[in-house]
C-alpha cells in the first residue's frame, strides 16, 4: 500500500502539503500491521445472562478471554473479594471492548439476516459471534480486531503490575498514607487514559473504604511541588495545600482527596493560578485542581514548566505574542476557558476557575446506540441538547462575575508581590525541589487524540488497513512545522490505542517516549523557568491582571448603556482645547505601543495580545489576527493617523513597518491562500479589511506602491466574494457586502457584473419579503441591503435597484416604526427595541438613508427624519464605535457634509459629552469591562484613537464606519 491523496480523507490539505507531509510517513505507518496477540477465545457460557447494553455478552466473553489470558491467580491473596474483582474487572474490558467493535458490529449484522424479526436476528447473530469464538468476525474486522485485544491485554497487564507493586510496597504505603498492610484491595478504577502501552492512572480501593491514587509513571512532579510547597509556606500567611506523594521512580503513589465544590475561594484561586503561572503550568483545567476542604489542591502535576510547542523552524521568535499567550496565567488553564466549535452553539467551560452550570456542554459530539439490540442497529451520533450560548446578559450575573474576578486578583496579585519581593529565594526554592524532576511535554489537545481513535473504530477502517493508515497519518495534519519523529511516535502509540505521551526533564531539552530519544527542545523547562523569573515586575503584573479580566468577561455580553443626555450637564462654555486632545491620543499611542509584540516570525507584522472572537459566541484572550474589526490592522492605521498628526516619527515607524511587510506578502505571496480565505471575506472579518487599510495607509502617507498593491489584493478574493456562501452575504462584519462597498469606494474602475446584481437584488427580496428574522440595522439588518445597492446605484443606475431600495424603504416605515415614530431593532412587540447605534441602530440606519438620498432614491426629510429620531432618545455612553456613542458621532458626522444645520447640535452635545477627550480617557482607565482591555478598532482603544484624531484635524475624513478614504 501506498499513501496517496485523498480529498476526503485530508480535505484541509492540497496535494503538495500531502507530500510534504503526509507522505514522508508512510515508510513508518506501513510497518503498523495488525498486531497479532496469538489470543484465542474458549468457550463461553454467557449467552443467556441479561445484557445491560447491546453486544454485552458479546463484549463480556472477549474481557473474560483476557482475563484469563493475563490474570495471575496468585494475586488472589491479595484482592479482599476475588470474584467480585474480577466481575468488576472484565466489565471494564468489556466496555472497552464494546466501544472499538460496536460500529463493525452494526455493519456486520446487517449482513448476516436470517429472519424478518429484527430482534430474532440480534439473537442468532449474538450467539454466533460467540459460539464461532468471533473467528468469522475477526478475520473480517482483522484491523479492529487485532487492535482491541491488543490494547485489552496491554490494560490487563497494567492492572496485574499496579497489584503486584502495590503489594511489594505495602509497607511505604502504609507509613506514607496510614494504610494498613492487612487491608486487602477491593478494587481499581483504571477507566481514564491509557498511555505507554496501556497503563493509566487508577484509582485503588482497599478494604475499610480507603483509597489511594497509583501512577503508572514517574510523580516527581507531584513530589517536587510538595517539596516547593513546603518551603513556599513559610513567605506566605495562608498556607498551600498539596497531596501526600510516595515517588518510587517511574512509577508512585498520591493520596486521594474528596473534592469540596461548596468551598470555593477565588483568593486562594488566584494565589494558585499565580503560582501555576511562576511555574510555567499547563492543563492544570478543573479536572486537574480540586476544591477541597483545605483550599484548592492539584492532583495532577506532571505539566509543570511545560515547554514552548516544538517546531522545526528556527526562524521562529522565542518570545513572540504566541508564546506569550501560551506562558501567561491564561495558558495555565486555572482561569475560564471556552472551549467553543465553530459549528455549534454548545460549550463548556474547562477553566479550574469557570463556570460550569446547565448551560455547559460539551461541544463534542459523541456516538448514540439506537435500536441496538435488533438488527436495525444505528450507531449514530448524539443529539446536543438545544442550549442557549449566547451571552449572558444577566445583572446579577455580571455582579458574580465581577466579583469572582477581582477576589482572584486579589490573591493572584498578592502571591504575586511575595514572589516578587523575595525572587531569587523562590528561585532557589524551585531549582532545589524540582532537581533531575521528570515531567510531561503535551504536543497536541488529548480531544485530538481522541478523534483519531474513534473514527479508527468505524467499520471500513476496522477490516481495511489501507484505509486505518490513510485515517491514522491524519495525525501529521496537526503537527505540520513538528519534527517528523513526534509525529511517527504519535502514530505508533495512537495505532496501540494509547494517548501518545512524551517525557521531559526539568534541567534537559530532551523529550522522550518509551524511554526513546524523540526530539529537542530549544530551551530545557528549566531555562524558561530562569526567562519567566527574569522577566516578573509590576509591568507583567499588570499585563497577567489584563489576561485574567478579559477571561473573566469572555461570556459577559458586550457592555450596552443609554442613557438621555440633559441639557443641564452641557457646558456652554466648554471648550476642547488643543492640547487636551493632544494628551489624550498620546494616553491610547502610549497604551498601543507599550503593548506590542512580535508574531511568530519575523517577516509578519507585529501585533497584540487581547479579546478574539470564538466564531462570535464569546471572546477570549487571544493574539489579534488581521480583521478590521478587533484585529491588529486597525491599530496600525490609527498609529499612523496619530503619527503624523503630532509628527511622532516612532509612530510613524511602527505603522510604515506594519504596512512594508503586508505590502511584501502581498508582492512576494509568502502567504497560504486558503488560510487567508478561511479568515474571511467580510468588510471586518478577513482580507478585506487588510486591503482597505493598506490603500487608506498609501492615501494618507503618499505612498502610491501601498495603494496599487492593496488594489491588485483584491484579484485574491475576487471569486469567493462571488461565490454562493453559507455566511449571509447581506452582514456588513462577516459577509461579503461589506466588502464589496470598501471596493467600490477605493477603486473608481470597479463595477460588478449585472447578472450579479440581479442575483443578488433577487436574493434580497427573498430576506426581505421572508420577514422571519429580521432586524432593521446596518451591520446584520435590511439596512445593510440598502446601503449596499445604494453604493452601487451610484455607478450603475439600474431601475430594479432603485425599486429594492424604495421596498426596503417602505418595509423599515410600516414594519419597524412604532407609535412614537421610531423604527426599532426588530419587529416585535417588545419595549426598549430601539437603539442609537450604529451596528443596530438609528445611527447605522442615518448612514443607509443618507447613501440613498445622496443617490436621488430618498428624500431629504427621510433623513432629517431619522436624525430627529437619535435627538430624541437616550443615546450610548460608551465610547467605542461599533455601538457606542463614537459610532453615533461618527455617522453624524459623515451625515453632516450635506445636512450641517440638522446635525450641529447633535454633534456639539457628543462632542462635550461622551465623546469628549476627558470622558474617553477615563472610560478607558477604569479598566471595567472588555472594550477598556481591548486594542481593537470597533470596540476597543483604537476606535477611540481614530476618533480623537479626527477631533484634533476636522479634515481628516477617514471613517471605517463608511469606507471613506
């Protein structure tokens, strides 16, 4: 067999990354046969017993065949209950056996009918299987076969070891956790992840109901942090807590503690997470901490001083945005974490410190039996229950939220200074205790893991090993800058059924598996132990307490307050002077350049650390990608805005090297086109928010080569914004629009095709004239569809358009607007539906009327209509654009070029009000809430940047919000 490409086994990949790496496996995954186990079947008498789950017997008479191929029976003597040991036992490899053959199982028996009684088919098929001895079946399903029984006799073999070193250690363990050596085992639980050809944690239960955790591999870990914890105790009042450890080399033992989920302590939470944080910890998520009755304890320790994930290249930066993000107190997993898929709206929370409630879910599916004990048979998957994921929007919720935040700040920040203050102690405290320790190094998330392994159970690859080894080498997909020998060592254990585990050394930068030499790591645990202490100051403080808010709020939903400005807090006689606006553009310079990080290469722009969109269902601290929403384009173009205002060259600088390097993308194409497609193709959400930013960057320096490549960028994405998308192509953020209108308004030549248009006209009386759903704003709303046609009128006067424009018109007057003459959001009868913004409201609507009276479609008192509208209602107090009061003086102002008179009192109002420099400045440094944490354009520092610039040069008709250039 050889690998050959397959689109429908790597549809991520084209044929020249198979190649490169993919293919360069095969010679390795060839060598993967079935493993033969030489394991034959007795006779069994299981048949009748009752089956708790379809092919229980089945299953039963395969775990009772290895256990009698692997029990010792002297260990009898050992075990307080032989028997019902053993019935425990075999049912855990009974279930395991069930889940590697239920899906050849319901394939097989659809070919073996006998009858017209489903259920009688069950019955015959059933008793076959284990009458032949499964001899029929395991030459079919040879692949999944020899794979199960191998890792069924791999686990039974590590049960018999785990009894056999307890009990030449019985006295250690006694001494160590009062257990005593007359106490015989009554059980183990080794039901979680095997690693290392079969071995897993368990956990054992002796007589008396005393229990004790066995690992199968070496604690020094867990040892070194009691050690740690045991010195740390005396800088700190309150003291950590940590397990009982008896570390016998490769392998030990820990106490077992009870956890104690009604004593939670967000202080002592965050004195842990800044500990976790010293440590350079990973995976230390909720199932690896405890609350327990002496505050919260990690069970788990072997991801201390995880290293940077390995990759080839040495171009890369150590100390890059990623890399900071991996090694700050969010990569630790102690704080939230939303885990969120893309196609779905179900999440869960893994974070030690989040929430998990009725709302948490899991976002990965799982296999459902239906009708499983006939020959009807499905193996399909769950059904999620429908839960609401949007963001909570709930007062009293944002009050725990808070609150649970800042009590862990508090202790985050404590521990913090502690450490700080008495640095080289801890230091010293460290490399003492964690000397020659043995750790684990986590390559890829154990969910990816566990996707190769189940769809190696379906029943094509369980009888064709062509097939298993196309689906295994998948594995390559994730590792593709990796050394070869990671992922060749990935393959070999996934094929055993193992989750691959790779080892490190705490003062080494070897990483092994199987006692094997694996790869190199470019710094040793140790050495970025030594960076991470270096670099501690209240700097970084600061920075960690940024990370820790914006995970806290990552589910809050976006901050909305309106409130009616009265004429009494308007100060005739104020004044924005110069030099206030001055100091406050150089307040947000300040805050964006402080703030600066490489990426992970050097020939990509630089860039931040801060809120990122999980597929619009949350935000987490991430690195800001390239999207003109909350991405790193925006903060550029405003530096350089800000640069040449106050003619600060360093300003300048910044924002000429951003724009060089994705003009030399561009010209050179060192980028992966279907990368940059995935990112979108929406006005905010992709590529074209990088290509207007570049042409308004050329516009205000000068700079015609910026331009004319920002120009010819465009011919990248010509067809996908074409192309029929699930994404709504009427969504001014994610769809293709937006987009389309940036290009019309940059590039004069533009036009598109009439057939296009009809298309898209045709496309548009469907939403509208559908009515389900609907909502009247500009970014997600019908308005969006007029503003769209109405930029396009303006080249091309075509008759249906300017009838779609008057229909959305008429729709907006007698399906939006209420009794009080204000078009609300939606069309429903709900209070407090209508809103000042831009994104949802008046003011987005203000610019869609003025496009379409600016083209003759509308009349002049439609639009003085709608400004009206935003003069008599309360407006947003908080400063950002997207929907926010700077959006509203922003659409104003573009509004007022022809309606002056209408718009002056508005404007002044804003201008003295919330959109003042003072009262921007001090939103942003209260430092509540995620927009005062971001850099971003739309909702965040840079959106204020932008303002404040265009209040000290009225000229300035920049406006991301119109695409004015």
């Amino acid at each position: 067999m050889v690998l050959f490409y397959k689109k429908e086994v790597y549809p991520e990949l084209n044929k020249s990354d198979f190649k490169e790496h993919i293919l360069p496996l095969y010679d390795f995954i060839k060598e993967l046969s079935e493993p033969f186990s030489g394991f034959i079947l007795e006779d069994s008498d299981l048949i009748e017993r009752e089956e708790l789950y379809p092919y229980h017997n089945s299953c039963r008479t395969i775990a009772e065949g290895i256990w009698r191929y692997t029990w010792d029976t002297k260990l009898n003597k050992y075990i307080s209950n032989p028997s019902e040991f053993k019935e425990a036992t075999c049912e855990l490899y009974s279930q395991v056996a069930f889940s590697y053959l239920i899906r050849s199982f319901a394939k097989d028996i659809k070919l073996f009918k006998l009858s017209d009684d489903c259920n009688t088919d069950y019955e015959i098929y059933t008793t076959f299987l284990i009458k032949n001895k499964f001899q029929e079946f395991s030459q079919k399903y040879h692949v999944i076969w020899e794979r199960c029984l191998n890792l069924l006799i791999n686990r039974a073999k590590s049960i018999v070891e785990t009894i056999k070193l307890i009990n030449q250690n019985r006295d250690k363990i006694e001494k160590t956790f009062d257990i005593p050596i007359s106490n015989k085992i009554v059980s183990i639980n080794s039901s979680g992840d095997t690693h290392n050809k079969g071995s897993s944690v368990s956990v054992v239960n002796f007589e008396e109901e005393l229990r004790l955790i066995y690992k199968p591999r070496s604690i020094s870990g867990e040892a070194g942090y009691s050690k740690l914890i045991e010195k740390l105790n005396h800088l700190v009042s309150s003291k950590f807590s940590a397990l009982k450890v008896l570390d016998l080399g490769r392998f030990g033992f820990t106490s077992y503690i009870e956890k104690n989920e009604m004593n939670k302590n967000m202080k002592e939470a965050g004195k842990i997470a800044a500990l976790m944080y010293f440590l350079n910890s990973s995976d230390m998520h909720y199932s690896n901490i405890y609350w327990t009755n002496d505050g919260p304890i990690p069970i788990d320790l072997e991801t201390l001083f995880h290293p940077k994930r390995i990759a080839n290249s040495n171009l890369e930066n150590f100390n890059n945005a990623y890399y900071k993000i991996e090694k700050s107190v969010y990569g630790t997993g102690v704080l939230p974490i939303h885990l969120i898929k893309k196609s779905s709206d179900i999440s869960v929370d893994v974070g030690f410190t989040g929430v998990r409630d009725e709302n948490s879910n899991s976002p990965f599916k799982t296999f459902k039996i239906e009708d499983g004990f006939t020959s009807n048979i499905k193996v399909v998957w769950q059904k999620q229950n429908e839960i609401d994921n949007s963001l909570y929007n709930d007062k009293n919720y944002e009050k725990f939220i808070y609150s649970n935040c800042n009590e862990l700040i508090e202790g985050f920040t404590e521990l913090y200074m502690t450490i700080l203050n008495n640095k080289n102690y801890f230091i010293n405290c460290v490399l003492e205790s964690f000397e020659n320790s043995k750790l684990r190094y986590i390559h890829n998330m154990t969910y990816r893991y566990e996707q190769i392994l189940r769809i190696l159970t379906d029943s094509e690859p369980s009888k064709n090993l062509d097939i298993a080894h196309m689906l295994l080498s998948r594995i390559g997909i994730l590792s593709m800058t990796s050394n070869k020998n990671i992922v060749l060592s990935e393959c070999k254990q996934l094929w055993n059924g193992d989750i691959p585990y790779f080892s490190i050394s705490f003062d080494q930068n070897t990483v092994e598996s199987e006692n094997k030499f694996i790869n190199w790591l470019p710094k040793s645990p140790k050495e970025e132990f030594i960076i991470k202490m270096n670099s501690i100051s209240l700097e970084d403080l600061n920075r960690q307490i940024e990370i820790i808010k914006l995970a806290f709020v990552a589910k809050l939903a976006d901050p909305h307050r309106d409130e009616k400005i009265l004429e009494s807090e308007i100060n005739d006689n104020f004044c924005i002077d110069k030099k206030t606006i001055e100091n406050s553009i150089s307040y947000f310079t300040n805050s964006l350049t402080q703030r600066i990080m490489n990426d992970r290469y050097n020939h990509l722009p630089k860039t931040w650390i801060g809120p990122v969109s999980q597929y619009g269902k949350g935000w987490t601290p991430g690195v800001l990608g390239y999207d003109l929403y909350s991405g790193r384009t925006g903060p550029f173009l405003a530096l350089l805005l800000a640069g040449k205002l106050l003619k600060k060259q360093n300003l300048i600088d910044i924002a000429y090297e951003f724009f060089d390097k994705v003009t030399k993308i561009f010209e050179e194409k060192t980028y992966d086109l279907r990368n940059v497609l995935i990112s979108g193709t929406g006005a905010f959400s992709g590529m074209p928010g990088i290509i207007w930013s570049l042409y308004t960057a050329g516009k205000i320096t000068g700079n015609s080569k910026w331009q004319s490549t920002a120009l010819k960028a465009f011919t990248l994405i010509d067809e996908e914004i074409t192309k029929e998308k699930k994404v709504d192509f009427f969504d001014m953020i994610s769809g293709n629009s937006g987009a389309i209108v940036m290009r019309y308004k940059i590039q004069e030549n533009y036009s598109l095709t009439e057939k296009f248009i009809k298309e898209k006209v045709k496309e548009a009386y469907k939403i509208i004239n559908s009515k389900e759903g609907l909502s009247s704003g500009l970014a997600h709303g019908i308005s969006q569809i007029m503003y769209f046609f109405a930029i396009i009128y303006k080249k091309q006067k075509l008759v249906y358009v300017k009838d779609l424009i008057e229909n959305i018109h008429k729709i907006i007057k007698s399906s939006f607007t209420n009794e009080q003459n204000l078009i609300e959001i939606y069309m429903s009868q709900e209070k407090n539906n209508v809103s000042s913004s831009w994104c949802n409201g008046l003011a987005g609507l203000l610019v869609a009327y003025y496009e379409g009276y600016k083209v003759g479609i509308l009349s002049k008192d439609e639009v003085i209509d709608i400004i009206k509208q935003i003069e008599s209602i309360p407006l947003s107090v908080v400063p950002i654009l997207c929907h926010g009061s700077l959006g509203i003086y922003d659409s104003l102002k573009y509004v007022s070029k022809d309606f002056d008179e209408e718009t002056h009192y508005l404007l002044m109002k804003l201008q003295k009000t919330t959109c003042s420099p003072t009262y921007i400045v001090n939103y942003f440094k209260e430092g509540k809430g995620r927009y005062t944490l971001s850099p971003g354009l739309m909702t965040g520092q840079t959106g204020a940047l932008f303002h404040l610039c265009k209040l000290l040069d009225v000229e300035i008709n920049v406006s991301p919000l119109t695409f004015e250039v």
